[in-house]
C-alpha cells in the first residue's frame, strides 16, 4: 500500500509565504508613511500586519533589510504599472511616449501613500548608498524605456531646439515635481490638472500631434471621472503660451 503523506498540497506552502511577505511589506510603507523611518520597527510592522515579530525577523532579519525590500517591492509596483500601460498602448510612437508619462498619474500610483513614501525614501538615500543603488537600477530600466519611445518619435518632433535627451529629462523631472508637489501641498493641484500640463507639454514638441494628444488625456480624465471644468487648462501648446506672453502690447 501507498504511503499516505499529510501536509498542505503543492504550492501552499509557497502561497503562504508570499502573502505574509506581501503583508509584512505593506505594513511597512503604512508605517513609513504615519511614523517616518527612525520610528518604523520590525514590532511595529508586524503588529500592523497582524503576524508576530518573529515572523517580520524570519522573513527580512533586520530593520534595513526590511526597508531595502520595501523599497524593491514599491518599484517593482510602479514597473509593473508603466510596462502593463505600454503593453496596451497603440503602436503609434507619440501615443506610446503619452502612455507611458501618464502611467505616472495613475491612481495606483500617483496617490498621498506613495508620494509619501518617495519622499521618504528619496530623503534618506543620500545617507543610505544602497538605497541609492536600488533606485538607480530600477530608474535605469525605465530612462532606457522611455530613451527608445522617444527615439522612435524622433522624426516627428516639430518644435525647434528639442532633443531626444532633453525631452526625456523635461517628462521625468516634470512627472516628479508633481509627485513632490502632491506631497507636499496635495491641495493645488489634480491628478487631471496633471494630465493635462503633461499633454500641453507634448503638443508643444509633437505640434502636429496636439489634437490626439488633448483628445486621449480628455478621455482619460473622463473615463476616471476626474474631467474638470477649468478654463486655466486648455489646448495651447507651452510654446505657444510663450509666444503670446512675450508680444509687444
């Protein structure tokens, strides 16, 4: 006769321990985020997570290995996000670049908690080299990304004066003052409002474009329930607002 073995079945045991790793990783942005980093412990996150304290020292051993995954985890998040958005955009190379900077608005991830949590973890990296690294090696991937979109584009580009790098620098540093801005004065403006600087932005170097451009961000705004009726935002291009501010009278 058969031995009979008792136990959980295949991939249970595997299961459980993703969940718990998953449980004690977003206990600890919570803590991150309501206690700042001195007061975040392994106690207290094990404790929002609902496990034991030696469950939190099983899985990650300390404190700084406990945020080294956290922080992992969060761009491993934020990747899976933008990829997802590119992998449904159209083949079209403007609409992929829109794509893929409006995923950094996208609910998941443009929220309070996680402009709370980049904050955080941009604030120590100086005084933590591995933080640094890990930041590094995930922004890396998503620079090159971005780098190919706009090279695809790059015979399109109509606004004088515009390079590939200088267009891939402007969309990063714009997307991360409005997660910095979220952060720190989340009242003055929306993600909508957000949407639509990133589309008067992209009109000004894709001016052929700008129609689709407005039309996709309006859509999206819409489709979220997030279309604000607001007569600062329209559909001139950045270059264009220039040009008029600096006519004579």
């Amino acid at each position: 006769m058969a031995e009979t073995r008792l136990g959980r079945p295949p991939g249970k045991s595997e299961e459980n321990t993703a969940r718990r790793r998953r449980q004690l990783l977003e206990a600890a942005i919570d803590c991150i985020v309501t206690h700042g980093f001195a007061a975040t412990t392994l106690a207290k996150v094990s404790s929002a997570a609902g496990l034991s304290q030696g469950m939190a020292v099983f899985y990650f051993k300390t404190k700084e290995l406990l945020l080294e995954e956290t922080l992992r985890y969060h761009y491993e998040s934020y990747q899976r996000i933008w990829q997802q958005t590119l992998d449904l955009a159209p083949s079209d190379p403007v609409e992929r670049i829109l794509a893929f900077v409006l995923a950094d608005l996208d609910p998941e991830i443009c929220n309070t908690r996680n402009a709370a949590l980049w904050a955080s973890f941009w604030g120590e990296a100086g005084v933590r080299p591995h933080f640094t690294k890990i930041c590094d090696d995930f922004d890396r991937v998503r620079n090159d990304v971005l780098h190919g979109l706009c090279r695809e584009a790059e015979d399109l580009i109509a606004a004088p004066g515009w390079t590939v790098h200088e267009i891939v620098d402007t969309l990063d540093n714009v997307t991360d003052g409005m997660w910095v801005r979220l952060h720190i004065s989340p009242e003055t403006m929306t993600a909508a409002e957000g949407r639509r600087l990133i589309a008067r932005l992209l009109a000004t170097i894709f001016p052929r474009r700008s129609t689709e451009i407005f039309d996709t961000v309006a859509k999206i705004n819409r489709d979220l329930g997030e279309d604000i009726d607001n007569p600062t935002h329209d559909r001139t291009p950045l270059a264009a607002t220039t040009a008029q501010g600096n006519k004579d009278p």
